[in-house]
C-alpha cells in the first residue's frame, strides 16, 4: 500500500511539473516574447536537460526490471526491458550530444559534413539528401505513438493474439491517467504554436514514459 502511495505521489508531481512546463513555455511565447519562448528551448537549455536526464530515468527503470526479472525464466521480458533500457539511453544520449556541448568535443569530420547542426548526433544526420530525423525520427515514431497510444489498449482487449504477445514479452503500456496526460500536455504545446515547440513534445515523451514504465497497465492473462 505504501509504495502504491509513492507511486501516486510521484504521477501527481511528475504530471504537475510536465504541465508547468509547458504553461511556462506559453505564457514566454505568448505573453513575453518569441525569443524568450525560444531561449527556454535552446539545445542545452531548461527543457533540453529534463527531457535527457527523464529519458536516463526510463533506462534505469529498464534495467532495474531486467535485474527484477532475472531469476523468473522469462527471457522474452529481459529482453524486452534490455532493449527499453538501451533505446532510452540512447535517447537520452542523443539529446544532449552525447554531452559535446557540456565537454567541449569537436566533431569530427564525418559529423561536420553529414550532420544538419556539425554536432555528433544521429538523429540530425543527412544521408542521401534525407534528413533522419524527419524521417525515422519525426514520421516513423509519429506512427509508433499513435498505435501505442489510442490503439494499444483497444488492441489488447480486443485481439487475443496481441494481448498474448504483448504479456509475452511484458510490454509496459500506459494507464488511463498517463492517456490522459499525454493528451493534455500535446494539446497544450499544439497551442503554443510556435517554431521549435517541438521539443516540449520530446519532453512530455520522456515525462509520461517515465510514468508508465514506472507504473504499467496491467494487460489480463487468457
């Protein structure tokens, strides 16, 4: 019962600060001015840093589930909770440049060349004259979450197969309250409607990940 309390606790606080955020990134874009809006935005600047180190949080969940479901026999969850623990690592890896800026690393020639912003990234690389990050990054991971969220739970309740492969490999999918707030918190920075507000998005992502890998639905077993 208690740690059901401190999981609340931390959902209530987690959704608050996600949410005043995003009503801080309005009221500078709308009430201040654009710069100020695009100041709160800037590579390694007030939302860049939360969203990398909530990104590290959801990688250290992963492997704290790998540990916790080492001795079960179920390898399918390990490596479901292994590859979780290492996409979110690089994520949070990603954002941040894998800490260039922090460090004072050059790029090298490669990343000078092929990457939009000289840095040494993946998700900003040219290849062939294709941008990645519109491409894999934008697009294809539009896709992924809009299955995820407005079909998953429809999907599990209503195919078995899917509901069988989604306990097979113990796949965390979101609770109501964490729809919810994703829907909220997309609306909110739609309306900001603002150049870059794109990485308040990539915030919310890192926030309600966080939540639900904290605390996932719990998919019925036939």
């Amino acid at each position: 019962m208690e740690t059901r309390k401190l999981i609340t606790s931390v959902e209530i606080a987690v959704g608050s600060l996600l949410l005043i955020f995003i009503a801080y990134g309005y009221y500078l874009g709308h009430f201040v001015s654009h710069e100020a809006f695009w100041d709160f935005v800037r590579e390694d600047g007030p939302v860049e840093y939360p969203t990398a180190i909530f990104l590290l949080f959801c990688s250290f969940i992963g492997i704290y589930r790998v540990y916790q479901y080492r001795t079960l026999k179920k390898p399918l969850w390990l490596l479901t909770w292994g590859a979780m623990a290492f996409l979110f690592f690089f994520a949070a890896g990603e954002e941040i440049s894998w800490g260039q800026r922090i460090f004072g690393i050059e790029s090298s020639e490669f990343f000078l060349e092929h990457n939009k912003q000289a840095e040494t990234n993946l998700h900003n690389l040219i290849v062939g004259g294709q941008n990645i990050n519109i491409l894999i990054f934008s697009r294809l991971m539009f896709v992924v979450l809009i299955v995820y969220f407005v079909f998953s739970h429809l999907l599990v309740k209503k195919v078995a197969f899917v509901r069988r492969l989604v306990n097979q490999f113990r796949v965390p999918l979101p609770k109501t309250q964490h729809l919810v707030l994703m829907a909220v918190s997309t609306v909110m920075v739609l309306l900001i409607a603002l150049k870059k507000e794109s990485e308040l998005h990539e915030l919310s992502f890192a926030f309600v990940f966080f939540l639900i890998f904290l605390n996932p639905y719990k998919v019925k077993e036939d």
